[in-house]
DNA sequence: TATTGTTATACTCTATAACTATA
DNA sequence: TATAGTTATAGAGTATAACAATA
C-alpha cells in the first residue's frame, strides 16, 4: 500500500471545485442566468431585500448589484419595489418566475446531494462530513491570518 | 448522536470550493495576475503551447486566448515566439518572470497542502483520499450523462 | 479546403468616482 | 452629515463572425 501524500489530498479538492464550477455552469445553460444573478436571486430566499444589503452580502460594490438587478429586471426574474418606510431605498422582489427559479434551484441541490452520497451509509457519511469540517476550519483559519 | 444527511455533505463541498475560489483570488492580489491568465500560465509548465493548443485545453476560443496572451505579453510573463515548422502559429513561451510565477503557484500549492493536511495522520488522510476519489467518480459520471 | 490567429463587435461582471434624492 | 442608488467611465473575460496568411 502506498503512502498517500497531503498533495493528493489538495488536488482532490481541486478537482471536486472544478467539478462544482462546471455543475453550476450547466445550470447556467439550462436556466439562461449567470452564476452572478444565480447567486442574487438565491439571497432573495428570505424575501425582498434591499440593493444595499445584497451587495453587502455578496461583498461587491452597489454599483454592481444595480446592473445585476438591471439584468434580472429584463428577464423577468425581479421586480424592483419601493421600500415601505425609506424613500431612498428599493426592495428587490421576486416574481413569479424568480421564486420558481429559486424552488428550482434547491431542487437541483438536493437532487444533486441525493445522487452523490445516498448510497454511503451512515457511519462513512459522518466520517467524511467529519473530515470536511476540520478541512473547512483549517482552512479558515490560513485566510483568516492573511 | 445526530444522523448526517446527504445535504450537509454537499454543504461542506460548497463550502470548500468557495474557500478554494479565495484562496486562487488572494494569491491574484498578490501576483498582480488574473485567474485566467494563471491558468493559462499554469498550461505552459510542459514547455512552449501554440495559442490553439491553449484554448483547446481551456475551452475557450482562440479569439479569448489572443487577448489573454496580449495581456501576459505586457506584463512580461511570456513572449510570442515563431512556430518552428509551422508559419501560421505561434509558441506562446513563458519568460524567466513567467517561469519564476509558475514555480510560485506549485511552491504554494505544496504549502497550502502541507497547512491542511500535514498533521492528519497516515490512516485518516488514506481515507480520506478514498472517499474524496468515490465522490470525484460519482460527480463526474453525473456530468458525463447530461 | 482546412487551420491559425487576428480584427470587429458585443455582452457580462467588476471597480472607482461623482452625483441626486432622501434620512 | 450620512445613506441608497444611479450615471459615467474603465478594464477583464467571454462569445460569434468575418478575414488574412499559411498549410
């Protein structure tokens, strides 16, 4: 048996973000959206929700949401709706098509969870969720220091 | 103790693609490079590439690996060499700047794989390999299908 | 005829800076 | 004075289509 070395891990990793990229660039071509409005629409998950915010949680400048915003607009995907209390502001709404995009979305998700560990059994699945939390922790922590 | 699903698997690959995606943004900060133009640097460790060969191994057009090269070009990590035998094409080769980025990334690389799972253990990391190969497998024959 | 790379054109994502309307 | 969003401008990555030079 050969010694398996903490480079093969890494290039494992690697790939599988490959492989994650490509998966959401299919569903890119399926849906006719770009990752960058995919990822607008899913934060509208928990309901409309301002320019500001969204581009805080993206951790892009205001200026881009606009233009995301512009292009989910045209789509037919949002709506952009006056805030209740703050003249200034705009609340980003789903619409009809919005909201079944994002239904659509966590379908896929799970669709996609359901094929690549259902068959693992109990004990492996803990194992390997085990294994990747202290992955993520170890990680963290190095961006975090730089 | 709590049964794991599929899901918070999937969560944990997610996870670590984006930590993944960081990690490639910080080292483009500090290289002054962009994602493309590393990979396309990455592409010629084998020796000097024709601009076609480049965008086959990329999936890009031929039209995007002119502009790529035209920016690696100015900021001196290659140069645009004759193909020997071969008057239409051109051998995009990297420079002693280019060359000293490549062995930056693989320096780095080796690092982060040391940070991560240099401390793991024999026994685990093997498993670990395993059942990262068994979700690479399954991933890919998934893509493969659609 | 087929292949290699370029020019022309266009769309998307991203950023900074200046500006308007409102708080 | 501070905040929400837009206009103006710019650069990078991506694509298709038409074209020149060469095979």
């Amino acid at each position: 048996m050969t010694a398996r070395s903490a480079t093969e891990a890494l290039d494992r990793i690697l790939r599988l973000s490959m492989l994650v990229s490509a998966d959401l660039a299919r569903y890119e071509r399926e849906s006719g959206l770009t990752a960058a409005r995919v990822e607008l629409l899913w934060r509208l998950a928990g309901g409309p929700t301002t320019q500001r915010a969204l581009a805080a949680a993206m951790e892009v400048t205001p200026r881009n949401v606009t233009g995301l915003v512009d292009g989910l607009v045209a789509s037919g995907h949002v709506t952009r709706e006056p805030h209740p209390t703050d003249r200034r502001a705009i609340l980003v709404t789903p619409t009809a098509l919005g909201s079944e995009a994002i239904a659509g979305l966590r379908a896929s998700h799970a669709d996609l969870a359901r094929q690549l560990f259902g068959d693992l059994g109990r004990d492996r699945l803990a194992g390997f969720i085990t294994l990747l939390d202290e992955t993520i922790a170890r990680f963290s922590a190095l961006m975090e220091e730089s």
